[in-house]
C-alpha cells in the first residue's frame, strides 16, 4: 500500500463515513449487542514495520463474534495436521447465508469453509476434542498476540447467545447426524460463544492479526504462530469467505482478505504490510458493517492498495 | 512475484506437472473438446516490463471457452455504464455449479456474477443489444490485444456446442421469464458459443490479459482497455468466482486471480507483474485444469508469491 | 354422495359462495385472462345415472387452463404403454409451485407428475411425436365427450400465453437437456397453450369428465375411453396432485379428486357417482379458485359426501 | 369394498406377496429394528360391522414407528382448538424426504404435514405442553381402542432411537429457533420415540384404526375418539401425505388413506367398511413395506376397490 499511513488520514477517513450511520442496523439478536451505540466509530493499523495508528473508538472493545472464527481456525491449526482439519470442513465460498442448513443438508454435514456457522462449529468440536480447557486457551492466545493481559468474555452477550442458540444448536446436531460432530453440542456451543464474545478493541485486533500480514510471525513472539504457507492459505480464506455472502463484493470494492462480524467489527489484511481493523456497529443486509466496508474501501481506494 | 522467471523455470514445472496427466478428463460433452489429445501441455508469462516466456505447448491454440467470459466482461464495461451491469448481475461467489438454475430461480433471474454461464449471457445479452457486430468486435478486440491477427471461431465448436445448448437455452430463457434477457435467446446463444469457441495459444493469452496485471493499460495500445480501478475490480471478481465451484480452493492453494475454461486454459494474474496463461485439457470434477493448477501452484509456492 | 343433487341446492351453494369473490385474484399474467369478470359464477354436475343439473354461469365457456392436463395425459394413455409415460415422469406430489425448476434440475429432468407444467409439457411432447394434428385431435375428443361439436381453441389466450412462455420454454428446454424432452419447444409449446386455451363451459366440463366417475367409459360412447383401472389411477393423481401445492389441504376441505385451472375453473370426481365443473375465476395464492374451492367443500360438507 | 373379505382370501394375498421378500431392505439405522425377520409376514382387518379377519404373523407386535403420527394428531386433535394445530404444522405433501431440513428452514420452520418427521415433533410438543403424562396417555388411548391391555413401549428400541437421534434433534432444534417448538428439546424426542416403539400386531392396529373407517366412532367406546367431519380429514391427510415420499404412487397403485412406518406396518382405511393391517419389515427406497404395499394392491385390485 503505496499510501502512507498517518493518524490524520484515518481521521479524515472516519470523517467521510460517518454520514453512512443511520443507513444500517445494529445487530439485535440478542439485547446484549442490541444496546451498543451505533455512533460508535473506529480504525487500527499495526504494520509490519512496528509502526500503530489510530482513530475515533478504536480504543474502546467491543464483542468481535464472527472475527473469532479466523482465530479458532488458527488454534485448530496448531494442533491438527491439515488433513484432518480440511476433511471435516471445506474451503470454497459457500453462497448462502452465513447460518443456513440447506447446503449442510445436501452436502453430508461438511461445511463449505471454517467461517461460516457450521464451519466455525466443526473447529470448535475439532479443539473440544484436543485441548482440556478451550476457552482458556483462546484467552491466552489472543492475551499473547495483542498484548493486552486483560481481554476477556463478556460473559453476559455469550449467555445471551447461548439462550439464542436454536439455529446453532440444529447445525451442529445435523452435522452430528452426518457423523461431522463428536463433542456434547451444549458444551460446544458454550465455547463457541464464548469466542464470539470475546471482547477487542479495533488496536488490540489490528496488533493482534498482524502475523497473517508477517508471514505467520508476530514481531514480539519468538516462535511464529502459523507457517509462512499457512498465513497465505488463511489469508486466500478470508479473501474468498471472509465477508458472509458478500466476499465477492466486498472483494471488488475493497479487495482485501478480511473477516467482519455482526458486532460491527473488520479486520483486514494487507500482506506484508499491516493489518487493519474498523469499528462501526450498523450493518448492512449480509451482516458486514456499513461504514466499516466503507471505511477499507477509502483507505484502499487507488488502484495499487488492494491486493489485486 | 520475487522468483525471477525463465525459460527454464517453466519447462521444469512442466515437467514436475507432467505425471498428473491422467488423473483428469478431456471435457467430453462435445466431440470437437473430446478430441483434444490429454497430453498437450503449455505454459507462457507476459509481464508488465514486456518480456515473454513460454514452454511446452504454448504456441498451439485450443478453445479458451469460459476464459471468454472474463474478454465479454470487459467489452460491456467499455460500452455500458457500470450501474447498468451490475444491476443485472451479482459480483459474489454462486456457491453452484456454473450450470445451474436453481439458484437462478430463487434469484429472480439475476445471475450471482458474470463468470457463471447465466452471468454470461447476460452480458452477452447486453451486447447483443449495443454492438452491430457482436462476433466481429470480439475478435478485433483480442486481435488487438494479443497482437495475432489471425485469431479466429473454431466453427465446429461453435456448432457443436449450439446443438448441445439446451441447458443454456433453459438458463437464458428462465432469464427471459424474469425480464433479464432483451434479444432472441437462440442469437445471444450463437454469439455465446462463438465467443466460448476462440482459438488462442497460451502465449497470445499471456499477452491479451496482460493489461489485467497493468492497470487496465495493454503495453502497445495508447489507449487503456480499461481504467486502472476497473482493472482492480476485474482481477477480484476472477479471485472470488473465477474458478468454478473450487474458487476457494483454487485461492488457497495458488492465490491469484484467474479464469479457467473446460478446454483445459487457465488464466492467472499476479498484479502489477505479470499474466500467465497454462494449458491441459484435462479437468478435474469442478471444470479446471489438473497440471494447468498445479504449474499455478508450483510458481507461486513459496508465500510472497501469491497475492495474499 | 347421499345428499340428492337437485337444481336449487346448486342455486343455494352459489349463493352462499357469491359472498367470498373479491377475496381472490383473477390470474392476470395475460390479459385475456385479466379481462374476465370476477363475478362469473356457475356449477353444473353430470350424474352416471345420465342426470345433469347446473347453475349460475353454467354454460359460459371459459379458458381450461390446467384442466387440459388431465386431457392430454387420457390423450398420452391411449397411445402409450404404460411404461413409457411413467419412465418420463412420476406420479408424485411435487410440493413446489407448478412452474418451479428447481426440483426439476435435482431430479435430473423427470418432472414429479403430469399436472405440473413440465409434466403436462412431456406428454404433449409425447404426443407430438405420436399425432400427425395433435391439435386437431384434442378437439375430437373434447367434443366427443361434452357432445358439444363448436368447442375450440381460444386463438387470442393461445398466442398471448406463447408470447408470455419464457418459464415454460426455459422447463422444456431444462428437460431437454436431460434427454426428456425430443420435439421442437416451441411447436410443443404452442400445442400446449392451444390446450390450455380450450373454451368450455361448466355444462361441458361435467360431460366430458363424467367417464372419470364411471370406470372410464362414456355413455354416450361405445368405446371406453380408458379402462376401469385407469380410470381409478388418474383419479389417485387428481387427489393427490390435481390442485397445485395445496392439494393436501383441498384433500382436507374437499375430499374429492379434481383438477384446477387458472382460468377459475376446477373439475371435481365423485367416484361412481358423478362429475362436477366449477368455475369462477378470483384465484387464491396457490392459484386455485376460491369461490370454487368453497362451492365444493358445501357439496361434500358432511361426512361419506368425499371419498374419505 | 365389494370383494368379500374372508380369511382365505388374506391368506391367498400372503401367499402371493410372499415372494417378493428380499427385493426391500429391513431398516437398519439401530439395532433393534434390524434384528426383525426379514420373513414377518401378516395382515388384520377389522370392519365397521364388527369382523374381524387375519392372516400370516398377525399377532405378533412389532414397532409401529410413523404409524405412531395419526396417533399422536389424535390425541392433539382432542387438546387443541383446530387452528392451533393448523397454525403451527401444514396439510401438504411435502414432496420432500420424510427428515429434510432444507423445506424447513425455506418455509420459517412450519412443517408441511404432521406425518413428516417435523410435523410429528410439533405435534409432540404440542402434547407436552397440554398434558402432564403424554406417553401414559398415549398408552391408554390405544390400549382403549385396541382392547389389548398390555400395549406397551419397547424400551430398547425407544432408548435406541434416542441415541441416534441427532437428525430429529436438528429438526426440533430448527423449528425452536423459528419459534415453533417451545418444550425441552430432548423430553420431547424421548416421547416422540417412545410412540415410535408403541409394539403392536396387525390384529391390534386394524382394530385401534377401525375408528376412521367409522366416522370418529370406535365400537366399544361411548364417546366419539374425533368427530365425523374430523375423521374424514385425518383420513384425507394419509391419503395425501401418508406414505412419505411416495404418496402419490402409492394412491394410484392402491387408493386407500394409509400409514406406513418403518418398522414394515401399513394401516389403510377403507371409509365406512374396514381398517386394514399388514406386516412385512422389508422397505422400498422410500420407506414403504414392499409386500405391504403389494398386499393392499391386491386386495384393492378391481376398480371399485379403492376410494377412487
């Protein structure tokens, strides 16, 4: 990215998108997230040189629901050889909405790709059966990553998705159906929505998903977190899957791998250069933030800043 | 791309790639592709400096089919502004396979992206309505581009492929119910299968798409095919739905944009350096080249390579 | 049925429906279809006994529609051996609309009966390989059976339907391209419209069905026009898929096997018993008559009045 | 029925059915049912002036399974107001196999029918949220009606089907996340197995289902079991969705309301003279006893013999 990134331009960035509020909707599923201010508005960047910028709200935390579902794939990484992992879940686009069970139905139980619902359910189970405290052992991971000691659950949006759980709940028992499914599905569904209400500033997530712009190495850890292939995969991942069922779209306006959440958060990778998270809790129709997508689209408006 | 190419780089991927022959199928549907000996093999690279390289059989020509799709794409955006494109055509990942209807009928008729056979003939459609000459303005365009005047319809693919156009005419026709398709289904079908029926070499590939990898801008024309964002935005659009069905897969495993065709071309960009054109005409189950993405593969193993 | 048919219960049932028209639509895709008053109301019955009775706009001729379906397939079993009908399509209940293609392209283009539209399609294209006039002898054996030697083809619904038949080409097409279609669409689609476009009144629908009530032979004709068994079979497909995708609940109101038109018509079987035509054409959301529907559940109200 | 039913005659039909046993497949999805004797063969039936005739294994109990849903309706029916129920299930064929999601999640989670697996589970839900002892309750009615005082559960098959429950679980949990399942998801499923472990014999089926062949009414009972109007509804539902998937062939090939489980009972009514039941455990690809159904077609072979 030829740019070069200073905290005004991201302010003047956030400038410009601010007038999209109001022009989506903040997620209500459950009140939890239904009580966040949709004024709210930030932006990271951590880049490979060391360098971190900021602006607006990026300090603040929010819940980064789906953005977790990179993080577990990461974990599940570690502790399965790939086979295993690319058996149980595919890594092609799916072109439907993010919780349906029409495709998982006609397709034996495996999910298209690790981010969607069903996906991310079969890497949850995947790390049930390997490690002794899961949810743990996400903490320490993204402790380790952004620095930050104190992140933590929201222990009340993850209790509160799992009081919403039905549609998750018949996932995973379709997926046990399919013999795709090995763990109790409330314990699992209890880790998987702990990792959803994990709770992140867009500076601790850009820190933190700097590695997969490095080559799986974070700058201030001796051993990297992922192979310098691996990173590359993830990011092809993210590029194709990452934004719901509007990757391609977001592809074309933004052109970044990235994965969005429904409590209005981004990251975006720019490889071997940063990676970049955004903040704004209004989405639009497919689930992806408003001002966020519009936010990348400026920063990597010429041609020449995204990776195509 | 870091790896310096050269003659020999390539001629030695073509010989790694080479024991895959036989684990695909020549595309049988039509005598004319069936007829095709599975042992050809081709590769050639342009890049944006001006120098060419090639190896194996890239200097004979064989029927680029659905790699057209991405040359219709082009001649619309350069006589339709971009609105009314894309309001008649998706940009995101289908999910299907490129034949389906299925997903067209749940759409009302409005194709996910122009890569899939209902999104091209809607573009097809389009131009039907525009140009005077459909067919005659395709080959000037990629006889400007590729720098061979002789380019030219195999007409016996072409024939062949209209007689065995029911799927399509089912697709264009269900288009047409739903008031997505202008002009005489069996017209648009016949300039379709000519466009699908080019006869380009590997090395002409190389140099057509070249602009892709150059901002829009083909090295030897004054004027650009097409603007540098356009350019951005294409390249995407073949990273997310370029591949089939495999798409994701594809992503993964080789991460550059690309169209692949069921003659057994593939089409890749690696922005801003180069374009690369392989050819083996045996498919694997999604329609693309088994050694043409394993050559792919090979030259952009090691990360850094890829775009991501 | 116990209850005894005389005029005046009709005239009573007329007047007790008369209220329900303005709850429906008249079917408006063609606007010979759209120009019909919603207030035409009539019913006629033929007993097997040789007893006709009828009332309202009885005789008023109207557009068959789908009604014609169940005349093609009696064409098709007289020409025909069994098997090879029920080779090329089933006898199930699709559960979709009647002009999806969606389980048609599942199931590899064997429509799931003949009174969908794909069914009824490949009959005619059966009997288009079968019939030197296929429309020529339609009409024989429409006025045949009703006595009535004026019955024809509506030439004005005929043509605005074939203007208005990209759904259905993109059907016939799809089967096609499955091997189950053989005759040219569109001569195949202009024979079926010219059915769909049959003119018969409620007094002429109760004539020419009544062998339907009584074992397959006509009165007035020597000939059966088919026999005893098939007779019961074609009433079993009535029952279970006469009505669109709500002939579980017309099962439920009505009891009684019968096929509808959106045209407003419907014709009902009272095994052994005696044949029922009525009409009036505010369709309901699944395209069935409303007022029709509710004339016929009043004739069969009380318990042993339906075949259940 | 005109026919005479006499003891002989059943026998004549086992004997002519019996050779078709080994062209089906025993249900083997757990252990209990598998362990059945392919080579169970028996019929019962029971008519409205008080005969009783059987033939073959007839006394023996086996799992009655889906036979178990006209039950529990049964039941619901005597609960419920009838918009209550109709509200929250449909009367369609569902054209779909009988433990799909995919029509499920497209239509809101309101299942087509109450003979499908989603229908059933409504309808037990339904039950447990009305009565304090929904598997006592259930085992009184059919002791009642059947006369047989020791109808009970078979609690290894029930405990069985628990345990492979995953895919009724998917189901239950779907419709919960539509707001159409309001109890405990496992208390529900361990009813709903428990009515599908009901062991019963042909003798005690036909005389249990003689009702719907009697206007609402068992014989020995003072009190109606459903109303008349009732009674010809439930029998117009089997007609139309009684058979899985194959509803529609099995009304043409026997034209009785039927419901068969996949245990290998079938109970079909003949309205106003009989209830009949068969045995044989061996199933077609859809369900449906082979012998079975060959059984019922014999005895319904004349036209006259079904309802239509």
């Amino acid at each position: 990215m030829a740019k070069v990134i200073t905290t005004h331009l991201l302010e003047s960035i956030l400038a410009e998108v601010k007038p999209l509020i109001g022009q989506g909707r903040v997620a209500d599923y459950i009140p939890a997230l239904a009580a966040v201010s949709p004024y709210k508005l930030g932006i990271a960047i951590s880049t490979v040189e060391g360098q971190h910028f900021c602006a607006g709200d990026a300090s603040e935390r929010f819940s980064i629901q789906s953005i977790s579902k990179v993080l577990s794939l990461i974990v599940a990484m570690n502790h399965y050889p790939e086979d295993e992992i690319w058996q149980r879940v595919g890594k092609d686009p799916s072109g439907q909405p993010f919780n349906s069970l029409v495709q998982l139905e006609l397709e034996q139980g495996k999910p298209r790709n690790p981010f969607i619902n069903a996906g991310a359910l079969v890497v949850c189970d995947m790390l049930q059966s390997r490690l002794s405290a899961p949810r743990q052992r996400m903490l320490e991971i993204v402790r380790q990553l952004s620095g930050a000691k104190d992140i933590g659950y929201d222990s009340v949006v993850a209790r509160s998705e799992f009081e919403h759980s039905a549609r998750n709940a018949a996932i995973a028992w379709l997926m046990k159906s399919f013999g795709n499914f090995n763990n109790d599905v409330s314990v699992v569904l209890q880790n998987y929505f702990h990792y959803c209400a994990l709770q992140m500033s867009c500076v601790e997530l850009a820190r933190t998903f700097l590695f997969l712009a490095d080559k799986g190495k974070a700058r201030h850890l001796s051993e990297p977190v992922i192979t310098p292939l691996q990173s590359r995969q993830v990011n092809a991942l993210m590029a194709t899957s990452g934004m719901y069922q509007s990757s391609g779209e977001f592809a074309w306006r933004v052109g970044l791998p990235a994965k969005s959440g429904v409590g209005g958060g981004i990251v975006a990778i720019v490889p071997h250069e940063m990676a970049i998270a955004v903040w704004s809790p209004e989405l639009d129709s497919t689930g992806n933030s408003v001002a966020g997508v519009a936010a990348l689209e400026r920063l990597t408006q010429q041609p020449g800043h995204s990776v195509f």
